[in-house]
C-alpha cells in the first residue's frame, strides 16, 4: 500500500481547466500539476481554506476564516482587489457556464463578479432558504442549496421551490442537474432525486410542491451530507456517474444504469375498528348505530422495498380530494354522521409507480329515530306547538287580568256612585228637606203670627247655610284627586288649606305634612286611591274631631309605601269603631274597601279624648312604578304573571 502524499486533512479540493488539481488543507495549500506536488503558501499563516476556484483569466480564488483572497502570478490580492465585494470570509465560491464567480455568505445572501461588476442577492429578492451551502449552474437551471431549502434563479429574482411533505429539502451542501434535466441533491435527509417534470411544474406554478424520491437506509445509504466542509458534496463524473460524499462514506450511482421497480403494488383493506371492536371487511357492510369514529387498517405489497411504499386515501362523503401522500398504514375518521360512505386507497412502490385502482371499501352508518329528519319535524313541530299554546296560555292570562281590571274600575265606579248617592243623602238632600219643613212652616205662621214666622224664617236660613255648607263639603269630597301634576306628598301639604278654608280660628286646627325616606314615584292607581283615603282621614279630622292639630304623614319604605293621619281630638267612639262605621256615613267602609283594592293594609286607633291615627300600608312592589327589585324580583314577577 502507498503512503499518502499529503499527511494533513484535506478540506477543499480543485480540479482546474489545465489539469492542476490544488488541495485546500488546515494552514497549508498544494498544488499537484504533471506529477508533481508542491506546496503553495497560504494567504494567511493560521488559516483553514473553506473554499477554492478558478476565474477566466487562471487566477485562484480562496475563501479562509480572514476572507477571500485572489492568486495571480504568486501575489494574494485580498477580495481580488474588487472594492464592492462583501468584507467577509465566503462559504462557497462556484464559477458558473458564463465564467462568473458566485460567492456566497453566513446571513443568507450571495453576491456574483461578473468582471469588475458585483451583483448582491438577499431575502429581497426572494432568497429565503438560510444560508447558501451549495452553487449550481447548471443547463436548464441555476440552483441554490441552503439550510432551510432549494431556489432557484429566474432573471433577477430567486424562487423557493416547495416540496411534498415527504419530501423534506433541508441541508442542502450539493447540487447535480444531469442532461435529461432531472436534479440530485445531497442534504440532510440523504440523497434526493427530482424528476425533470416536477421541476417544470414549479416552475409554472410557483406554489406547485415537487414530489421525488430520497434514497436513505433502506437504499443502503448511511449518513447526509456535510455541512461546512469539505463543499460541494456531490459531483458528476466524465463519465455521468455522480457522486456523493456523506459522513457514512462516498456513494456512486449512475442514472442510467439504474434498475427501477414498473409493478405497482397491490393494495388491502385489511380491517376497520369502530369503538374497539375490529370488523371484517365484507361487502354491504352495515356499521352500528351513534358511529362516530372509524379507523382503516391497510397494506401495500412490494417484494422490493416495501418500507417505502406510499399512500394515497380518501373517504368519499368526507373528503373532497385525496388526502396527503403518507407512509402510514391506517387512517382515522371522526366526526361521522348516518349515511352510505366508501373509503378508497392507492399505493406507490419505491420508484413512484401508482396502483390508481387501490382498494375500496362501501359501508353505511344506520340513523337512529332521534337522527332522522322525522325526529328533527317532530321536535320543530313540537316546539311550536308548545310555544304556540304558551302564547295561548299568556294571552289567555293577559285577558282575564284585563277584564278582570274592567270588572273591577266598574265595580270602583259602581261603589263610587253609591257613595256619591250616601253623600249626598247625608248632606245635601236631609239640609234641603229640613229646609222645606221649615218653609212650609212659614209660610202657614205669616198671615197670622209674623212675628213667630220671621224666627222660623231665621232657623230655615240657618239650615240652609248648613245644608249648602255639607253640599259644597260633599262636591269637594266626590272630586277626581285632579294633582295638576303634584306628587302625594304636595297634595297632601296643601290640602289642610282646602279643608280649613270657611273655618275661622280658634276652630280650626293647625295641619302639616311630613315626608320620610326618599321620594318615590308611584303608580298613577296607587296614587289617586291612597290620596283618597288620605284625605277622607284628614276631612274627618277637621270636620269630627274638633281637634287642635292634624298631621299627614308619607313614609317611602323599601318595605311598603306607609301613610299615617293623626289628630289630637275627641276620638272615635269605641262602638263605631267595633260596627266598622258612623250611622247613616260611609267613610269609614269607603277607606277599607280601596286599600283592600289596593291590596293594602289599613288601621284605625283611637280613644276617648285621645285622638285618632289611621294608617295604611301598601307594599312596595304595587305602590311604586320602579320597585327595587331584591334576587328573588324575577320568580315572584314570574309566579305573579301567571296568577
């Protein structure tokens, strides 16, 4: 065995136009010209050489850690004395069929030297695939290899070009178009081949992804190619053959020599599981009720590789298209609903030759009653129904309580008119008939006893002046409570001056008003009715009770709304108040029977000499139009709707 020439790692390799082939080494340079090796000094004396080529002119070009450097006429010239040059080391240096020289660096960007002109190239102008570890010119093409993928150059702009998702292009440290047009690349994933009809595709249709084929583990290549030095790693012999360095070791093939797989393999619906339960394929296959989830165990056969047979599926009644190319066997539908279904798959041997035919399998879900579209009628039907008899049921309601409204401002008005009649009973119509007893009397003592009529005389006028007085007292009394817009507790203020108009002091009592809690506005019914009883309270104060004071109070509870009217006069007979009212007078009854209406309380208290309180409570939810509403405000106006 020969010992080797050179005794150091050799990290770059050049093969120039004349035959020299120069060696790039840690710290060192050779140059083997005509069987002879000699040693070239370096650019720089502790640099490593990353990179090595050749212009038109026979100058070498060197890329070290300290930059790029030009040998011409054994004179290193830093950047080949070019000023627009980047100023930095390049990872690659690659002279293209036009004799340019493609440089490029860390950061993702590539710069070419057409003679003294220096073109930039970043991720502006569509150069997006990481760092370029890899230059190829080729004769349909010119490519680019990076960390993260391949473009290529279209004019002045770059293209990434997409890949299936089986095909990860990644790692890209060598590039190889061969004459047929078809591209071998040598990256991460191992050697990768790309037809040449992929490539035309992407090449129309940018957002086209390249379908090819990797050649791994199961192809007896062991590694991916490097990924800082030596670069390129992989190179088209004189011959054709390619090859390819990776850290498993160099491998060689020739494309046309090579044996390629035309059987497409068959295809085998082995099973389908549905909650756990394996089923037998068969024809007509009826699945259980409330299926939801189906999974599909399938098989591709190939007698070559058959670790690299890839498939294609689809659930016709799911799926519109294909599902991705994928190298699983088995193949997961949730979601499902009733109906008739059939899953379809296809299969590609090792070299790409689809059985288009595949495998099928028909099978249906069944509907449960409550999946039908009888059910689905039933229950909009039903639920119409139930929300029509709701609303029949509601406006039902909503009639009886308006009628029942009517029913009871007739009943109001009814009782209002027999008042009114006992009124003026009590009043007008006894003053006036008395009045006419005593006309009549004076009319049958004036011919004869003038002097006894004209004392008749006087006593009629005295009973009329009391029988108009008790009239105008009853016509105030049959009023509407007309507020002219005034709240309950201003009309109770200013009716001590209504009732005590006529009265002359010392007779007539001194009256006031008081007002507790914050003003509330009430409702338009509980208004007029409490200032009714109110006042008929008040009236019997000033017109009964020979009292000296007279007090209205109004209390707006969160309760209840409360009224109290006291005085400090003679009192209320305890036999009257037992009977529920005076001989011949409705006032008392009167009081009760609105605050029942009301749905009130009322309380009457009074002793001998000691005056009278009468007090009538009403809760808050009827008195006031805006209640304060407690947590349980919804149920009771809930339960209270359907009273």
């Amino acid at each position: 065995m020969s010992q080797p020439i050179i005794k150091q790692k050799v990290e770059s390799l050049l093969r120039v136009a004349d035959g020299t082939v120069w060696f790039g080494g840690r710290k060192a340079l050779w140059r083997e010209r005509q069987g002879h090796l000699e040693s070239v000094a370096p650019p720089g004396p502790d640099q490593n050489t990353q990179a090595l080529a050749e212009d038109k002119s026979g100058g070498l070009w060197a890329s070290i850690l300290g930059g790029v450097f030009r040998l011409k006429d054994g004179v290193w010239t830093p950047y080949g004395g070019i000023a627009a040059l980047p100023r930095r080391a390049a990872i690659t240096i690659v002279r293209d069929r036009r004799d340019r020289l493609w440089f490029s660096y860390t950061g993702g960007s590539v710069a070419v030297l057409d003679g003294e002109r220096v073109r930039t190239y970043g991720a502006a102008d569509g150069l997006q695939i990481g760092n370029v570890m890899a230059i190829y010119s080729g004769r349909i093409g010119h490519w680019f290899g990076g960390e993260f993928g391949l473009a290529r150059l279209e004019g002045e702009r770059l293209y990434s070009v997409q890949s299936a998702p089986e095909l990860p292009l990644d790692g890209i440290t060598g590039i190889v178009e061969t004459t047929d047009g078809d591209l071998w690349l040598n990256g991460r994933p191992g050697i990768v081949h790309i037809a040449a009809t992929e490539l035309q595709r992407s090449r129309v249709d940018p957002a086209y992804r390249v379908h090819g084929e990797t050649l791994g583990a199961f192809d007896g290549v062991v590694g991916s190619g490097a990924t800082l030095r030596p670069l390129p790693t992989a190179v088209e012999a004189a011959d054709r053959k390619l090859w390819f360095a990776t850290t498993g070791g160099i491998y060689g093939i020739d494309p046309a020599q090579r044996v390629r797989n035309p059987m497409p393999p068959p295809v085998l619906i082995r099973a389908l599981t549905v909650a756990g339960h394996t089923i037998e394929p068969a024809a007509g296959l009826t699945l259980p009720v409330y299926t939801t989830a189906v999974r599909f165990d399938y098989i591709g056969l190939s007698l070559t590789v058959a670790e690299k047979v890839r498939y294609r599926y689809r659930l016709d009644g799911v799926d519109t298209d294909w599902r991705e190319l994928t190298a699983a066997r088995q193949a997961l539908f949730t979601n499902l609903r009733p109906g008739h279904y059939i899953f379809r798959v296809i299969a590609a041997n090792n070299d790409g030759v689809w059985n288009e035919s595949g495998a099928s399998l028909a099978f249906v879900i069944p509907a449960a009653f409550v999946q039908t579209g009888w059910f689905v009628v039933l229950c909009v039907v039903g639920g119409a129904a139930a929300g029509w008899a709701l609303v029949r049921l509601r406006v039902h309601q909503v009639s009886n309580r308006v009628r029942r409204r009517l029913e009871e401002r007739m009943d109001d008005r009814l009782n209002e008119r027999t008042r009114i009649a006992r009124e003026l009973h009590d009043s007008l119509l006894q003053g006036f008939q008395g009045l006419m007893f005593r006309l009549q009397a004076v009319r049958q003592l004036l011919p004869e006893r003038p002097g006894d009529a004209e004392k008749f005389l006087d006593s009629a006028m005295q009973v009329g002046d009391q029988a108009i007085g008790e009239g105008r007292d009853a016509v105030q009394n049959l009023r509407s409570s007309s507020f002219d817009n005034r709240d309950l507790a201003t009309s109770l203020s200013v009716l001590g001056s209504e009732l005590g108009a006529g009265i002359d002091p010392p007779s007539k009592p001194q009256y006031r008003a008081v007002v507790e809690g914050r003003p509330r506005e009430l409702t338009a019914v509980v208004r007029d009715e409490a200032y009714r009883i109110a006042r008929e309270a008040v009236s019997n104060g000033y017109q009964h009770a020979k009292a000296g004071h007279i007090e209205a109070e109004v209390t707006f509870g969160d309760a209840d709304l409360t009224i109290r009217v006291r005085d400090d006069g003679i009192g209320v007979d305890p036999q009257i108040l037992a009977r529920g009212q005076r001989p011949g007078h409705w006032g008392l009854p009167g009081m009760r029977e609105r605050s029942e209406k009301l749905g009130g309380q009322l309380y009457v208290w009074s002793e001998k000499n000691a005056g009278t309180e009468v007090e009538l409570r009403i809760p808050a939810d009827i008195a006031y139009s805006e209640p304060r509403r407690s947590s349980f405000a919804g149920l009771k106006d809930l339960l209270r709707s359907f009273r």
